[in-house]
C-alpha cells in the first residue's frame, strides 16, 4: 500500500509561514527551515519587548519629570516624596504628560508637593 501524506495541509502550513515572513532579507523570506527559524525568532523578540517598552517607557517619564522638576527647583524624588506625603495620587504617565504639554498646571502640582 502507498504511503499516504497529506500535502494539502503541510504545503498550507508552510505557505502560511512563508506569508508572513514576507520582505525579510535573503533566505530568511523564502527558503522554509530559514524562515521558520526568523519568524520563530521574532515571536521570542516580540514577547520580550512587550515587556520592554513598558520598562522604556517608564524610565522616559521619570527623565522628563526630573526634567520640568528642576526647572521649578526640586528634584524628582523630592517631588515624589513630596507628592506622597500630600496624599495626591498622580501616575508618571500623567506627570510627565503636563510636564511637556501643560507647565502651569504642573507648576501647580510642584507648589502643592513644596507645601507638604
């Protein structure tokens, strides 16, 4: 008897790969073991800069704090210490955010974080 192999569905799963390694470089596009290994690859890099950017991101709203902070004559952790101790529960995503876009208000917050 013949050995049966299923083309249909092993020819789909590679194309499916091969689809969406598209516009890589050289072998990576192209040639199956290649391009399974790349796009495999880039699953792994996927997952682990999710989990970057969150960190990047992070560490860009502190700069930009400490930034508008010593403007106004005080350093970041003597902003956040003092924002703590005034009980004003603000996140950095939103502090740096008026600290590019909005000064006054965030002239205003530094005021309230110098009183307490």
């Amino acid at each position: 008897m013949p050995r049966s192999v299923n083309h249909v569905a092993s020819k789909a799963r590679r194309k499916k790969i091969l689809k969406l390694t598209r516009g890589y470089f050289g072998a990576r596009k192209n040639v199956w073991t290649v391009a399974k290994n790349t796009w495999e690859k880039g699953l792994t890099y996927a997952y682990r800069d999710r989990k970057n950017k969150k960190r990047n991101f992070r560490a860009l709203w502190i700069q930009r704090i400490n930034a508008a902070a010593r403007l106004e004559g005080i350093s970041y952790s003597k902003l956040m210490g003092g924002l703590h101790k005034a009980g004003i529960e603000i996140n950095r995503k939103v502090l740096a955010d008026l600290a590019m876009n909005h000064p006054e208000a965030f002239k205003a917050v530094v005021a309230k974080a110098k009183a307490a």
